[in-house]
C-alpha cells in the first residue's frame, strides 16, 4: 500500500519484543521505494526532548485501523489496550462494566483497562483490515 504525507499511521517494529506493539505515528516522507520516516506520537528520543523520528520499513506499517464506537467485548475475544503509549495485542480475561483487565501477548501482563483504551485487534494484509480467529 502506498502512503501519503501526513497519514496518521501504526508501526510495529520487526525487532524482538515489539510484536503485537502498535505505535501512532505521523507519515512524513518515503525513503527510496520500501522505507518511510516517520514521528511516533507516543515514543520520545534518547534525551526525551522530542518526539522520535526513524525510518521504517513498509512491512512495518498499517495505516490506523478503523474503530466502532461502543463496541462490548468479550471473554477470551483479542483485543488491543493502549498501555504504555501503545497499542498491545491481548486477550479480554474479564470484565468489569464498563472496563476489560486484558492480558497482554508481548510479555504476559494483566492491565485493567479503561474501556476507551481498549479496541478490537484487526490485522491488516493485503491492503484489507481481517479479523483474526479467537
């Protein structure tokens, strides 16, 4: 899929320990035919004075999933919660009206989550959004 300047974007680095790890970043350029520079909107750099601005591969990238509102979960249903200014993937354990305690996939963690903070996790292949099996 090809991108424009200034799509509001989700990246989930290659790298061990960032799968299932969504952060929202703004597009800012191509870089040759396969990388884009993007700004995260959630993560800073080293000295913490700025957002942090990389260069990522294509496959790293999803544009921002689209979203119902007032969706209600489920138990065992594979959500994503945004701890730690990110996107994680997980799994509903329980539910307490009108907020989810969801465990995470990246490192096994229950969260209590508002329920503003939790969506459905879709994945996106070949330029279409799926829902993956439970």
């Amino acid at each position: 899929m090809a991108f424009k300047l200034n799509d509001l974007v989700e990246i989930c680095k290659k790298e061990e320990g960032f799968s299932g790890v969504y952060y929202t970043a703004i597009l800012l350029a191509a870089v040759g035919r396969k990388r884009y520079l993007v700004r995260y909107e959630n993560r800073f750099n080293e000295d913490g004075s700025r957002f942090l601005t990389e260069a990522v591969d294509s496959d790293e990238i999803r544009p921002s999933p689209p979203q119902p509102s007032g969706y209600n979960f489920a138990m065992a249903e594979r959500v994503e919660a945004f701890v730690d200014f990110a996107w994680r993937v997980g799994t509903v354990i329980r539910k307490v009206d009108p907020n989810y305690y969801v465990k995470l996939d990246c490192n096994g963690k229950e969260h209590h989550c508002p329920f503003f903070k939790v969506r459905r996790h879709l994945e996106w292949q070949n330029g279409t959004w799926l829902s993956p099996a439970t």
